[in-house]
C-alpha cells in the first residue's frame, strides 16, 4: 500500500492549497463587510439571515474565481497543473515494462441502443490498433474490452448481442472483446464495475472506464495507462472529457462552453488539488488492485432519497482510494496546452435539450445530497470531505440564491412603503453587484482570452469566437434562474422523500415542442411574471436592477423551447457560431459517425455465436465502512467483509 504523502514532482502543493484558501477567505470577508455596511439599517435578525445566506454564495463563488484565476496563468504559461514544468518541454514517462501489465477496457451498459453505444467503442478500439501500429518501440500494452451489459429488456438484449457479435467478428484478429450481460443489475452502474472486478479483477493490473456515450482516442488510452504504470502510487487518473455530437443549439452552445473553459478550470483544479482530486465516474484509468481493495460501496443507512445505495458513486470512490493513501490524479496535460484536439481525444455526447439536461441534473442532485452523510466519515481526506460538499452545494447553491432574491424583494417593498431609500441605490450596494458579475464572468473572459491569443482559427476565427461567447454568456445568464428554480423544486422533492429512478439517460437529438417546453415552465414563467409586475409597482428601478434574474423566469418556456431546435454540424455550414476544435478533422469522431452510419445503414438481423468469456480469477472487494477505518500494511491481505455504513 503506498504511503500518503506529496511526491516532489508537486511542488508547494500545501502551499497552493492554503495560498487559495487564503484568496477565497478574504474574498469572503472583503464581501461580507461590505454587505454588513449596506444592511446596516435593517434589524439585526435580517442582517444576520443576509450574512449567512452571502457568505455560502459569495465564498463558492470566490473558489471558483480563484481556480480559475489559477488555471489561465497555468495555461498562459503552458505550464503542468502538477509539476509546474514547461510543457513544451514535457518529458514521457517512463514506459518500461510497459508491455507486462494488462489493461481491460470496460464499457458498463444498461438499456442502451446499441448502434451508438457500440460505434463509439468501435471508434475507440480502432483509434487503439492504430496508435499501437504507430509505435516503433516493442511497448504496447495488452488490452481487452468488456461489455458489461446490465440490459433486463429480453429484446434488447438480443438485439445487443447480436450487435455484439458483429463487432467480435469485425475485430477477431486484432482485439478481445468480450460481452457479459447480468440477470439483474444489483448496484446498477457501481455494481456492474464491482461484478467484473470479483470476477475478472485479479487478471489485469488497470482498468479504463468508458461510459456508454464515451469515445477516447488511442492516444489518450496509451498516455494513460503509461501515466499510470510509471506512478506506482497512484490509484487513478481521471482525463477531461469534451462534451461532443449533439446540434441542437442548446448542445452547440454547452459543446462550446465546455471547449472553451473546461480546459482552464480543469487545469485551476489540478493545480490545488494535486493527489486528491476527484472521479467523474468515465473516461478514466483505474489501478485494479487499488480499487478491488479499497472501493466496495457500502449502502447508507434509510430509505430513498437520501438512503439507501450511492448513486454518485465515483465521489465516494475517489474518496476511498484517497483514505487508504492512493493518489488520485486529473490529468490535463493535452487540453490545456492547446494542442490539435487529436491529442487530447477524450469525449462524451450529452443531452441535446434542457428538459433532458434537468432530468440529469435531478438525478445527479439527489446522489450528490446523499454524500453530505460521509462528510463526519472516518479517515477521509480534507479534500474528499471538500468534494463532497462542493458537489452538493453545487445544488444547495439554488434555493440559497432564491432565498436571497426573496430577502431583497421583501426588502425593497419594505423601503418603499416606509419611504426609505432603496438598498440598490446606494453606490455600494452596486458596486458589490458589480464585483459578484464579474467573479461570475471573469472565467468566461479568461477563457476567451486565451482561445484568441493560441488558437482562434479552431473556433472558426477572431470574429466568430468572439460572438459565440457573447452569444453563451447570454444564453448562460438566462438559464441560470431557471435551473436555480429547477434545482429548487427538486431539492424540495428530495427532502419530503421523492426519490427518483435512475433510468438510462436520452442521449440522441431531441426536439421540444411547445407543449412539452411548457409543461415543466408553466409555473415558471407565471410565477415570474408576477414577481416582475411586483417589482415594477413598487419600484421600477429595483424592477431593472433585478433584469437578470426575472429575465430567465418570464423566458423559461421559450429559452427551452428555442434551444432545442437543431442547427446541424459545424460542417454544414448552417450556422458557423459554436464551433470547437473537438468537432473538426478529428479522425475518433469522425470514425464513430462512420461506424454508427453503417450500423444504421445495414442493421444486424442474424444472430452470430459470441465469443467465450475468458477464464475467471475470483477476487475479493469487501466492502468498506465509512464509521471506523484502520490503515495498515496488511489491509490487502486481511480484508473487513463485514457490510456495514
């Protein structure tokens, strides 16, 4: 088992942490001062009550400011999140012995159609022969694939096994595949994963997780597993996966964000949480050994929602691999040294509207809630006990900032029945409105800044760039009040006990109508229409100091509606706004498009025998608790079976 420290290639790393900590807190306390100066007319009850709700708000948003503060200089400098090195002047790691070590490539599935599902592993394992074939030296890894279908429609599944089948014929020669379907899905995706590990764990030394919307190019694949071989410490690397394939315009402008920025703030994470960031559950290689012995999921205590099994499992994951002194790495060396996209080739598709795109969000927050339970849990890491908590907040966050445009329309009413002058007038009352718009806003800038000094042309030019982020800080700011009155709701359903079912996800093009827009914005739209005709009698000045947060309210069921019409491909040229470097001339993605035409073209309708499941090496997982944890040398060999919380 390693040993829990900071390895040298990541210098100051206690430094960095408390470097921001330190940003963030005065930050906070510069904001909270100035409130306190601002409200100092109003009763000390409602004061407080304003603080408490500011400073949760204001400190995420001085984190995020501050990571992403952090990323534009590393990535200006094209400097390594971990090591600070140039890297222009990256040096390979060590890949010796590389060829030894044996690396399964799992996909988990459940439900799934498997034309697109099958066509991007398709994509993924040819990228792989090729970038082997490349090679010159005699290092290449040893890899085999795993479909590990949870699939209980009888239906379904022959029409994947058959699609199945096919791919093994395709690539008989060159790759395994192998194809295991469960009679249930006990543990849904976290299970699927820990089925595989008892059965088949103790064959290979990693393992690459691959959702059923991920594609991942061969040289992503390959720099992984030689990451991982050379870091013998490390438990698991997560890459940072492009979000692709979809051309509503919705899809386009969130695939353009998330070009745009999630290279930088990837880079603002990995500089202060060096060996202890988080899993986003796909697209990431995971040390075998490390995960059997320290990963098996407990169930929490109670009944749905807030109990039961884990449903954001990958959290709790990387927190358990971090306890017992694994490091857990996110690797942004490609995407944020602007490179061509074909060496950071690590993707996933989306949901191609809001509706889909909030039905996730639900999902997610309900998993997300649940881990504020392990926040006391034994032995964890300061920066897991942190993950946890940022990912809740990231929802808790939305009735905390209805609570507080609530408070300040109570306010308002309040001072202008008295004939006291309105809080927004005072200079600095706009000026920390001013300040908390621009923290909000400077990521976006600093992505932006930097697409148009390194690689304009990859967005389609200066001009265009420069559009489509006004055109996404537009769109950005009226979803915001909808997705905070969205989250709202959702939290109320998780608190008074409505659990929700954690079905597969719609992945494909899917335009609303007008019906199906309205029925989930109705109250939305209504509810902020009144509030603005409120505003606007009692004080129309308040009534446009507030435009951004009733703007995206009264315009709820047309924001859904309009932005889920398709625009079509960048390379239609229907619209040339939103175009990213990850959807242009990369040959992975223009593969699955390729595999998934010919799928759709001449589907499979004869069942072929599949190939046989390779011998299995029965391994342990036990399962872990989260009330008491003992490290130690022996915790391999002597494992706790017992299952308990």
């Amino acid at each position: 088992m390693p040993t829990s420290r900071f390895p040298a290639k990541m210098p100051w790393l206690r430094l960095r942490r408390w470097g921001l900590a330190v940003c963030v807190l005065i930050t906070s306390l510069a904001g909270s001062a100035t409130l306190l100066h601002i409200t100092a007319s109003l009763p000390l009850a409602a004061r407080l009550g304003l603080l408490m709700i500011f400073v949760l708000t204001f400190s995420w948003i001085a984190l995020s400011f501050w990571s992403a503060v952090s990323g534009f200089i590393l990535c200006w400098c094209r400097r390594d999140p971990m090591t600070l090195q140039r890297l222009d002047h990256h040096k390979p790691d060590d890949t010796q012995g590389i060829a030894q070590a044996r690396t399964a490539l799992i996909m988990p599935i459940y439900q799934e159609p498997p034309e697109p599902t099958l066509a991007g592993l398709e994509a993924s394992c040819r990228s792989l022969l090729e970038k082997m074939a490349q090679r010159e030296d005699d290092e290449t890894p040893l890899v085999d694939v795993f479909i590990l279908s949870d699939t209980q429609c009888p239906e379904v599944a022959a029409r994947e096994a058959r699609h199945v089948a096919a791919l093994q014929q395709r690539l008989n020669k060159s790759l395994c595949i192998h194809y295991r379907r469960r009679e249930n899905n006990h543990g849904r995706k976290a299970g699927n994963i820990a089925d595989f590990c008892r059965r088949w764990g103790r064959r290979y030394d990693y393992f690459v997780v691959l959702d059923a919307d991920s594609v991942m190019g061969g040289a992503t694949l390959i720099r992984l597993i030689e990451k991982m071989h050379a870091q013998p410490e490390v438990g698991l690397i997560q890459s940072v996966p492009i979000p692709v394939g979809q051309v509503t315009l919705f899809g386009r402008m969130v695939q353009f964000a998330a070009a745009l920025y999630s290279p930088m703030l990837a880079a603002g994470q990995s500089f202060w949480q060096g060996d202890s960031a988080n899993y986003w559950g796909h697209n990431a290689i995971v040390r075998t050994q490390a995960f059997m012995a320290s990963c098996g999921l407990p169930s929490l205590p109670g009944k749905p929602p807030l109990g039961g099994e884990l449903l954001s499992h990958d959290f709790v994951e990387a927190a358990l691999l971090r306890r017992d002194g694994w490091q857990v790495l996110l690797d942004t060396t490609t995407t944020c040294t602007f490179r061509p996209a074909e060496t950071a080739d690590s993707y996933e598709s989306m949901p191609s509207n809001l509706l889909d795109f909030a039905k996730r969000d639900r999902r997610w927050l309900q998993g997300n809630l649940q881990h504020l339970r392990l926040l006391t849990g034994s032995g964890l890491h300061p920066l897991s006990r942190c993950h946890f908590f940022c990912g809740a907040f990231a929802y808790l966050s939305s009735p905390l900032w209805l609570l507080l445009l609530i408070s300040s329309s109570i306010m308002i009413g309040v001072s202008a029945l008295n004939g006291a002058p309105n809080l927004h007038s005072q200079p600095l009352a706009l000026g920390l409105l001013g300040v908390t718009l621009g923290m909000l806003l400077a990521p976006k800038l600093f992505g932006l800044v930097l697409a148009l000094s390194h690689t304009p042309a990859d967005y389609g030019g200066r001009w265009r760039l420069m559009t489509s982020t006004l055109l996404e800080i537009g769109f950005a700011a009226l979803l915001a009040p909808l997705m905070m009155a969205w989250h709202s709701l959702f939290i109320g359903g998780v608190l008074t006990g409505r659990a929700v079912e954690w079905d597969t996800q719609p992945r494909g093009e899917r335009s609303l109508s007008w019906k199906e827009a309205w029925q989930p914005t109705g109250w939305i739209t209504l509810v902020g229409t009144a509030w603005l005709l409120a505003l606007m009698v009692i004080s129309p000045a308040a009534g446009l100091w507030l435009t951004p947060a009733w703007l995206g309210l009264v315009g709820s069921t047309l924001l859904v509606k309009a932005s889920s019409y398709p625009l079509g491909k960048p390379q239609q040229r229907r619209l040339d706004l939103w175009q990213t470097p990850y959807q242009q001339n990369v040959s992975v993605i223009e593969a699955y498009h390729h595999h998934l035409a010919q799928a759709l073209e001449a589907p499979v309708l004869t069942a072929q025998p599949l190939s046989l499941l390779p011998a299995q090496l029965p391994g342990e997982m036990p399962v872990q608790s989260f009330q008491r944890h003992r490290l130690s040398e022996d915790a391999f060999s002597a494992p706790r079976t017992e299952e308990t919380y």
